[in-house]
C-alpha cells in the first residue's frame, strides 16, 4: 500500500500473553492520518505492552498491526518506521545536541552533505533554533523534552509513539509541555501515541483517546464525549470526578428509571440509549459535581433529584469553590458540588439543598 492510506495505524483483535498472563485482550483501534491518540488506563492494564508491540519488541499473541496500510507483524523494530519517545528520554549526556538529533541519520547513512540541513530545520520546527551546540545538560527539563521529540522527528516516522514522557517533570512544567506537545504534533502533523495513567493529560492533548482497563479498551472517543456520555461504570469513574451511589433500580420507564441507594436515598436516572435495565438489578450512579446545584435549606429546589445535608467543607478553587455535603442517612453521603447561583456564603454547619436532573444522572448496571 502507499503513503495514501486513511489510517497510520491499525490495530485488529490484538491479544497478548505472557504465559498464563493476559495483559492485552481483543484490542481494535485505527489512526486517522496526523491525529494525536491517547491510551489512558490504570497502571498494569496493558499499555505499554501495547505500544511495545506497535514498535515491535513484543509480537502480539493474536491480531494484526498495519503501519500505513501494510501488516508489520514480520516487520522488525528498526524497520518499521515507527519511533518511540520513553520518560527518561533516552538522550546521550556525552553528545551535544547537534549530534544527538544527527544520530538516527547518520545511522541510517543519509548523506553527511543531508543531515545538517534537516537538523537545522527540525531544530526551527521544534523552536529551539540556537542550542545545536549546547550539551545536554545545558537544557532546561522542557528543552530535553523537545529535543527527545526533535531526535526522534527528523527521522520522519509514520507514528512517533510516546510513553509517558511528562512523568518525570515537575507539575508546572508538565501543564506547560501538555500545551506544548499538542502544538508541535500540530506543527510536524505526523501521528502522535500518547500513553498515560494521567487523565489531565489525555483529555487536553488527544484528538481521540482510548480508555484501557485490564487489557481491554472499554471506549475510543473523543475526550467531550468521554466525559459527557461515558459507555460503562469505569470509563465514568476514570474520566472526571463524580459522585457515586450503589443501589437498586425500583421502576424502569422509558427515558428514566427510579433507583433506591443503599444509603436509602431515592433516584431519578437517565436512561441510556440501548441499555437495558430491570427492576431490582444492582446499579451505580454518577453525577459530576458541576451539575448540582447547591442552595441554602429552605430554598425552594425545582429538580428530579434534590437531598438535604450539612456543608462539610467548602474548597475555593478559584471561579468556583467545591462545597462537601453530609447527606441526610445514617451512612454518611458525600456530595461534591460546584457551587452556583447566590450559595457562595456557604459555610461549613450550614444546612443546604442540593439539587440536579435525572438527564445529569448517569446509571450502570453493576
Ligand atoms: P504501567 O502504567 O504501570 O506501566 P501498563 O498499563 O503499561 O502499566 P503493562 O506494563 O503493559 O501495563 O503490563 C500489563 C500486564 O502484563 C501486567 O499485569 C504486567 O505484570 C504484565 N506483564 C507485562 N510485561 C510482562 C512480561 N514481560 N512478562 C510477564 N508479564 C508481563
């Protein structure tokens, strides 16, 4: 197949064991040409067996892998052109820069009279046109960041594959090089695949990205629809903060079901497209907090789901300030909400209503 091909990588049915380990199971995903691909999952579900197995060092125990259109199962990993970015990033501390981006081709025997031409040009790409002479130790942590990226760029990869390259980086910087990286994808325009246990990163980077659990991706979209319509329990419980309840459905009507919390509290939820839900089948509740409402007790909540408490804490965080709610059952509930609409002067003892829509109330079998 030629450079024309929709996608820069395919994944079929892939399945890998490592004896009576199962680390990947039945994994099926295609890239969109350019398009910068998150894997976010916990730790141990499988990622980087993954991505080792789309740079070749593993070979898959099942499924097919395609790279432009063609199979690279046979393909080993310094021919398939594929490069990978890890944490420790891999630079050599005895090499200046010049020479560490200049590596990969002069090991790929491109021409001397070639190399210092793309050096310079992946050096302006990456906006770092005047360390070509520094040492590595000369760079700042965000500078080795871009010039691990550069080393592996000038090699013109299909897919550059990058393995929780932000892990070792103080938070301030990380937030920084998440910006950072979803701009120099833009400006190389090659595939990215980003591995990550770090919901932050995936959502602000990705185009797509794959929610991975025990070996096995339980969605592929695009961050928003992630959030706002998660297709199981655990993709809205890794994706975001949400309030959870266990309990039991107690009347199941078209677009909505009642459900009874084992904290004794009563529930009108959604009901998702294509789900199918019985009375009396164990379910778990999500609400995110930005969807409830809290107010003073007393104050008249015109809502399907409303609950009286006691303010716990309250959590200035800037525009808003996160409010903990004890709810009203002897088993203690708590509620994290946004507060909204005159409740600012909420304090910790105060009584208050909280109150949201059934259409904000996500429900899973359980
Ligand atoms: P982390 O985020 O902690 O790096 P991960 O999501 O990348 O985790 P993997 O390293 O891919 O997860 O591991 C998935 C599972 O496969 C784990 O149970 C791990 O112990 C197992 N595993 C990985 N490599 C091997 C191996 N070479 N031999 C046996 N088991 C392995």
């Amino acid at each position: 197949m030629s450079d024309q091909a929709a996608y820069d990588l395919e994944c079929t049915n892939i399945t890998k064991d490592f004896g009576s380990i199962r680390a990947v199971e039945d994994v099926s995903f295609e890239i969109p040409s350019g398009s910068f691909f998150s894997i976010l999952g916990p730790s141990g579900c499988g990622k980087t067996t993954l991505m080792r197995m789309i740079a070749g060092f593993e070979n898959p125990t099942s499924g097919d892998i395609r790279i432009k259109g063609r199979s690279v199962l046979d393909v080993p990993p310094n021919k398939r052109n594929v490069k990978m970015v890890f944490q420790h990033l891999a630079l050599f501390p005895m090499m200046n820069v010049y020479d560490n981006i200049a590596y990969g081709l002069r090991c790929a025997g491109t021409p001397k009279s070639e190399i210092e031409g793309k050096v310079r040009d992946v050096l302006d790409r990456i906006a770092l046109p005047d360390v070509a002479q520094r040492e590595i130790h000369q760079l700042s942590g965000g500078q080795k960041q871009r010039i691990a990226i550069a080393r592996c760029m000038v090699l013109d990869p299909d897919v550059l594959l990058l393995d929780e390259p932000l892990g070792a980086l103080d938070l301030k910087l990380r937030e920084a090089m998440k910006i950072e990286l979803k701009l120099l994808q833009h400006q190389f325009n090659t595939t990215f695949v980003y591995i990550t246990h770090d919901q932050s990163e995936a959502l602000v980077m990705s185009d797509h990205v794959a929610i991975m659990n025990n070996g096995r991706f339980e969605q592929i979209g695009r961050p928003e629809a992630l959030y706002h319509n998660p297709a199981t329990s655990f993709v809205a419980g890794f994706v975001g903060d949400s309030n959870r309840w266990k309990g039991k459905v107690a009347e199941v009507k078209s677009d909505s079901a009642r459900v009874e919390t084992d904290a004794g509290l009563t529930m009108i939820c959604k009901r998702r497209k294509g789900e199918e839900l019985n009375a009396g089948q164990t379910v778990e509740i999500f609400v995110r907090p930005e969807f409830i409402t809290a107010q003073k007790a007393g104050s008249a909540a015109n809502a399907d789901n409303t609950l009286t408490g006691t303010v716990d804490s309250v959590l200035f965080n800037g525009a808003n300030s996160r409010v903990l709610v004890r709810g009203p059952s002897a088993e203690l509930i708590e509620a994290d909400v946004v507060v909204t609409g005159g409740a600012e002067d909420l304090r910790q003892g105060d009584g208050v209503c909280l109150s949201w829509a059934a259409q904000q109330t996500m429900c899973f079998a359980g």
